[in-house]
C-alpha cells in the first residue's frame, strides 16, 4: 500500500471529521447535528469491528502460545476453553437473557464478581493503614486532615464536639475540592491539546 | 448560533490550540528542544526496570481493563500514553532481556501494544525480545482478579500502571503486598490518592497526559507543555480576577464565563 494511501489519507478523514465533530458540539446547526450524530454512531460500529479484530489476533496470539508451549500456555487453553464454552452455551440458550446462560451468569459469574468486588473493602483498610505511618510533614498533616474527616461522618466526632463537622466539611469542600478542580482543569487543557494535535496532523504517531 | 453557555468554552478551544500550535511550530524550526521540568515518576523509570534485573523478576505493565476501543476521552489519552511507556520500558528491559508483563482488559489493546514493544526492542538492538502480552477481561473484576493472581504468583519486582477504574486500588494494593518498586498515574482526580497512599513515584492529571510529548522522539511535541504552560498563567490570571470581582459584587466576568 502507498504511504499516501495508508498515512495520508486516513490523516486527512481524522482531521475534517475531527474538526467538523468539534464544530458542530459548539454550533448545533440542526442539518449538520443529524450528520454528527450518524457519524458518532459510526463510532460504535467500528468500535465493535476493532473488538472483533483484536479478539481474531487475541486468538492467534493464543494458539501460537499454546502450539510453542509458551509462557503460561495453560492459561491460554483456559482461554479457548471458556470461550468457545460461551460461545456454545450463549447459542444454545438462543440469546442472553434465556435459559442455561442465565442460570450460568446467575450462579457463576455474578457471585464471582461480587467476591472480587468485596475484596476492594480490604484494600481500602490496608491502604489507609499505609497513610497513617508518620513519615513526613506532609503526611502527618494528612493523617490530620483524615482524622478530622473521619469525626464528621462518624456519629462519634459531632457527638464529642460540635466543631468537627464544619471543620470536617469545610476541608472537603474548600480545600479539597478546589486542589481537585484544578487538577481537573489542567488534565482537561492538556486533553483539549492532546487532541487538537492529533485532529490537526502535528502528531501522527496514532497512524 | 453558539449553543448557550459554550462561548467561553470555545474561545478557550481556539486559545489553547492557537497557543500549542505556535510553539509546535516555533520549535520545529529552531529545532531546540525545551527545558521541561523533570517529572521524578519518569525519572524512575530505569530504576523500575533495573530493580528487575537485578532481582530477576519481571516487571507488571498493568494496561488497564478499559482501552482503545472505549468512548472515554480521559481513559484513551491515559492508554495511549501508557503504550507509549509500554515502549520505553521494553526499550529499558530489553538488554537485559526482562520480562515485561503486559495485562489489559481490551482485546484493541494488544495489536498496538506489540507492535510498540517491537519498535522499542528493535530500537535497543533486541529485535529477538520475547513479549509477554496477556489479555485478561473487559469486566473490571476480572480484571482485578487476573493481575491479582500474575502480580502475587509472579512475585513482580516493579510494576507501572495508568490507570482510572476501579481496578486502580487493587492494583496498587497487590503490588505493594508483594514488595513491589511501584510508579503509577491517573488522569481520574479521585483515584489519585490510592496512588500517593501505594506508589514510590506518581504522576497526576496532566503529567500522564504529559508523557506522549516527553517520550517522543520529535522536540516539537513538548511545544504543547509550554502550550499548556501559557494556558495555566491565563487560568490563574481568570481565576484571580474572578475572584476580585466577585468579592467586590461585579458579576461581569461571571456572565461573560457563562455565556
């Protein structure tokens, strides 16, 4: 394939629908709106084109694995296993929501999920344990701030003294919040650059 | 014409991008690459990969169980800038052949992810570096129980993640259980704090974006931080005035915002 062909003109379709996308988000003009609107629903198709090929190269790459015994090949029959296993089960249900692949979700995948999810309640003790080693200035002033926090919401703190709740959640609406949006603002600056260089063609390292 | 309340938030757009744009090019001609503070988190980089060799354990990549084929604006700028660490890792590790595992939860990921890695190790002079690329699942717990699994079994010496969903604090947390040396970022502001409790090194908000300009190979993309960089002084300039002029009662600044 020429290099017009596979850089230059997938560059030219990113920049003035890119551009036209972003025009029409700020200057609603009905008839082009309806344009946009189709064009965005696009994204979704070949949204589920790309699944589709990275699930065909995901299955190469598995194969390989497994006919090289490479690392971990085990894993990798697991993974024709269960997915040619649902595949299966999904078409001889006839659909999603009918029967043996629900009772399949139901019993399996949904309790499995939650006990995945419950782990995260651990995680947070573990993480907060770390945070309340005194290591710096800046962490014990963190370890302040916590404490405080933490007498606002519990029954406790505002039973012990008045105080704590407006200390409490003038943290977490003054300081907190404001260090949050402003972090917010300038990811969000940098994201509009990110991709205005992109849409306009100065970085093509996406080709 | 302009839908209600944009206006700002379009002359904002043409502001940023004008300004970006003009130190792109301004660059590109004088050629000379620009003082960009340097991020500790980046810095570390070759001290992730060297730990690993000198341990002879591999390194956990954590991908991310969201990626290229998603909508979310903030989660793509995240993935694309941690392929391109993916890259500059695998260009560390590959002299010393250390094992990199890459894990994601989105089959769109891996093409891209490997065809990087390939351009790194052809880079270092290791085009016969082994990859180790390995999808998990797009559900966020499957994902968390996957890494959890490789990262405890695999006993990682180091792992670097971008990530913003929910598999954030499981992967900090996981890593940090097996000792791993940990650098990690997110552009999602509330998970922010599971990588300051967790990581050695992190990176917040706008330095993940930062890190497609600072590991590229053309000078003239780190334009778009001194872009930024213009843009944040006008910010603070707003802000302050705003500020000023909302104490003393005028609301001209807040109006013209909100147009």
């Amino acid at each position: 394939m020429s290099i017009i062909r596979r850089k230059t003109i997938p560059m030219v379709l990113l920049t003035v629908l890119g551009l036209f996308t972003v025009f029409v988000y700020y200057v609603p003009i009905p008839s082009l709106v309806t344009v946009s609107n189709s064009l965005q629903m696009w994204v979704t198709v070949i949204v589920g084109f790309a699944i589709f090929l990275g699930a065909i190269s995901l299955s190469i790459k598995e194969y390989t694995n497994v006919r090289k015994r490479g690392i971990a090949w085990s894993s990798s029959v697991w993974f024709f296993i269960i997915l040619i296993g649902t595949i299966v089960l999904y078409l001889v249900s006839g659909g999603s929501g009918k029967e043996p692949y629900v009772t399949w979700f139901n019993a399996l995948a949904s309790p499995t999920d939650a006990a995945i999810w419950s782990t995260l309640a651990l995680m947070i003790f573990a993480a907060l344990f770390r945070v309340f080693r005194v290591r710096s200035w800046e962490s014990t002033l963190l370890i302040g701030s916590m404490i405080i926090v933490l007498l606002t919401n519990a029954t406790v703190g505002e039973a012990t003294w008045s105080g704590f709740p407006q200390i409490g959640n003038w943290l977490l609406q003054v300081p907190s919040l404001g260090a949050s949006r402003g972090a917010g603002i300038l990811e969000q600056t940098a994201l509009i650059i990110l991709g205005m260089r992109i849409i306009l063609g100065y970085d093509k390292r996406v080709m | 014409m302009i839908k209600q309340g944009q206006t700002f938030n379009l002359l904002l757009v043409i502001f940023a991008t004008v300004v970006a744009i003009y130190f792109i090019t301004t660059i590109k001609k004088t050629g000379k690459r620009p003082y960009i503070r340097p991020i500790p988190a980046v810095q570390a980089l070759p001290e992730l990969v060297g730990r690993a060799a000198e341990m002879g354990r591999p390194i956990h990549f954590a991908g991310g169980q969201g990626g290229l084929s998603s909508t979310w604006s903030s989660g793509i700028a995240s993935i694309m800038n941690s392929l391109l660490v993916y890259g500059e890792i695998v260009r560390l590790a590959a002299p010393t052949n250390t094992r990199v595992i890459y894990t994601t939860g989105d089959t769109a990921n891996l093409p891209v992810a490997e065809d990087i890695g390939l351009a790194a190790a052809v880079k270092a002079g290791h085009p016969e570096y082994k990859q180790d690329l390995r999808f998990i699942s797009s559900n966020p717990r499957s994902y968390m129980s996957g890494i959890m699994g490789i990262v405890a079994r695999e006993k990682v010496a180091s792992q670097f993640s971008l990530l913003g969903g929910e598999e954030t604090l499981t992967a900090v947390y996981i890593a940090a259980q097996v000792g791993a040396m940990q650098i990690g970022g997110t552009t999602f502001i509330p998970n922010a704090s599971w990588y300051v409790t967790g990581s050695d090194y992190f990176l917040i908000g706008e330095e993940c974006v930062a890190l497609s300009a600072i590991f590229g190979e053309d000078p003239s993309m780190t334009g778009c931080i001194m872009g930024e960089d213009i843009v944040k002084i006008f910010y603070i300039i707003l802000i302050s005035l705003s500020a000023i002029a909302i104490t003393a009662g005028n609301k001209a600044i807040i109006n013209f915002l909100t147009m």
